[in-house]
C-alpha cells in the first residue's frame, strides 16, 4: 500500500554491527528520496540487548506502539543473548501479528550461484516452532521423563493470510509461479489443510502456475536446479530450514521482510555479527537491498527501481556477497559510491 504524505520510518539500529547499518542505510534512502521528491522522516528506537543494557528492558512500549502506527520499520539487528526471555524479536512477531516472512534470494556478484531469483514466503507465527504455537507454554511437552510429544498447530485463517499473501505478491511483482511445500502424505491433517487453502488461493490467480512439491525433493532441487523456482509458499519449520538451503546458494546478504496486515519489519539476515561491531568493515549492501525492498512493499515502485539501479551499479565494485569489506574499503566507502550512482 503506497503511504501518503510524508513517509515516516522507525530505524532500530539494535545491536552490533546494526547502528553502522542504520547509520549506512539512512543518507542512500534520503538520496533516493531527494531524487523523487518523497518525503521521508526518520524516527529512531530502541530494541534488544543495548536497550535492555541502557534501560533495563529489551523491548520498550513506546517501541511497540512506534511499529505498530507505521506501515514499515528498518531494523540493524537485534540479538536475544544476554536479554532475559522472551526473545525481542519473538515478542514483536507475536505483539504484531507478524505471520509472513518473506526472503528474497538472488544471485550478485560472488555468489557461489548465478542466475537465482525467487522469494521465500513462509508462514513464521504457528507450526513446529514450538515458542509460538501455544497461547501459554511452549508447545513442547515431557509425559515421562524419557519421553518428548513436540505439537505443530496448523490454522485455517493463517493458511489463508499466507497464501493470500504470497499470491498477491507473485503478482504484483511480475512472478509467474508459485510452488507450493508440504507433506500432506505424511502429515494428512495439517499439511492437507495447508495445502487445501493454498490451492483454494491459487484459483484466484488462473495466471500464475501452481505446482506442487515434498519439501525433502524441494532441499534437493534448490541444490540442483534453484533457477528454476520464482515463489515458495510452505509452512513454519519447512520454511525455516529451506531458507538456509536458498540462502547458501545465493550468499550472506539476504534481505528479509516480517509482514503482518498492517504493519512489517524488515532487516538483513546475517545478524548482529557482533564481532565486527564498531569497525566499519561490514558490507551494507545486505541492508541496502533491504531499504530496496521496503520501498517495494510500501509501493513507492519508482523509488525501489531508482536505489536498485544504483545497487546494480555498484555489485560488481564492492563484490556484494561479501559479508566483510576486503582491500582497505570501510563502511561509508560503500555508502558514498551508491549515494553517488542515486545522484547522478
């Protein structure tokens, strides 16, 4: 949905390496937006170990209530470790009701594949993840000591908001299929809902292909073949863990959005790389590519296209599948040359 007026963004620089991407990400944004004449304001929060060290709270209310009256929110990075749980991250997705994660893996320069280019659409608040499937408790549960049952909670209204969701962003963007990831022969009940609703979905969408596929044939595929898939719709823990299998593929610097109806938060997924903190030496490109995609998702098209013409520009410069800068090249060496390519 396009913002009107002015385009007001909460940045949560977090932990890490996350306020040098903050600090990277804002003056590219402000060029993009100066280029087009989109108003933009920056609004900053806290969020994660830093702020539970500055206020004794990992996840302050006024944070909450900042994301919950935005359409969007950059996040650096936040980190758990050290926070007392819940996890920051977690608490968000659930205050939220952020159901969608959604990752878009493409090859640049240095990734150990070329030609890949698809989205990752995965349901994140239910499933097998066992710290979001119960109203208390953790869904995890102990009859004997020598026994484990684990519950996935599979639910007809997040079936929909997932499926919905995928296939309208596989038109809205151009995408021409749409490939669908369960095991209903293993799983009749939850994996044969999920898969119900989905191809109940795609009939609304005669346009896009809809197949159909076992998520182990789907690990294989995107080891073997990964170009040939454009969407990937699947549930929690399937998600979860293809993810890695496509991200490995394409690189470190995979840009991530976690969506709701209302509101969504987006971040890159290499983490608060904590070791690196304070050096300058991250590459932003990941982050870059996530300032990209918010502006897609906020419908501003001809800002999106704009930074991602000048990121193009400057993959085969900076060798963008490097997580670490190399050659004596810092963090605001990268920014400078992308704000010079939205200039010019």
């Amino acid at each position: 949905m396009k913002p009107e007026g002015a385009l007001r963004i909460p940045v949560i620089p977090g932990d890490g390496v996350g306020p040098e991407l903050i600090e990277a990400v804002r003056p590219c944004i402000e060029a993009v937006c100066r280029k087009t004449g989109t108003g933009i304001t920056f609004e900053e929060y806290r969020a994660g170990y830093s702020a539970y060290r500055q206020t004794g709270n990992p996840l302050p209310e006024e944070t909450i209530t900042a994301m919950k009256n935005s359409q969007a929110t950059l996040i650096g990075a936040i980190t758990a470790k050290g926070c007392p749980p819940p996890s920051p991250v977690g608490q968000l997705r659930k205050k939220l009701d952020l159901f969608a994660d959604i990752r878009h893996c493409f090859s640049v320069p240095g990734s150990p594949r070329t030609g890949i280019d698809l989205v990752m659409v995965r349901e994140c608040s239910e499933g097998f993840l066992s710290d979001r499937n119960m109203f208390f408790g953790n869904g995890e549960f102990m009859p004997t000591p020598d026994v484990v049952t684990s519950v996935r909670v599979i639910t007809r209204q997040k079936c929909d908001a997932i499926a919905s969701l995928a296939y309208a962003y596989a038109q809205k963007h151009g995408r021409k299929k749409v490939t669908v990831v369960h095991k209903n022969a293993v799983f009749p009940l939850g994996c044969g809902l999920f898969r119900e609703r989905a191809l109940e979905q795609a009939r609304l969408y005669p346009e896009i292909e809809t197949e159909e596929m076992f998520p182990d044939m789907l690990a294989r595929e995107l080891v073997v073949a990964p170009e040939r898939f454009d969407v990937i719709l699947t549930t929690n823990l399937f998600g979860d863990i293809l993810s890695e299998v496509v991200a490995a593929q394409v690189g470190n610097l995979v840009p991530m959005i976690n969506a709701g109806r209302n509101t969504a938060m987006l971040y890159p997924t290499h983490g608060p790389m904590m070791q690196l903190a304070g050096q300058q030496k991250i590459n932003p490109m990941g982050m870059l590519y996530t300032a990209s995609m918010m502006f897609h998702w906020l419908g501003l098209q001809k800002e999106g296209d704009l930074l991602d013409r000048a990121l193009g520009d400057c993959d085969n410069q900076f060798i963008s599948n490097a997580l670490v800068l190399s050659g004596g090249l810092k963090t605001p060496d990268v920014v400078k040359a992308v704000v010079a390519r939205i200039d010019n």
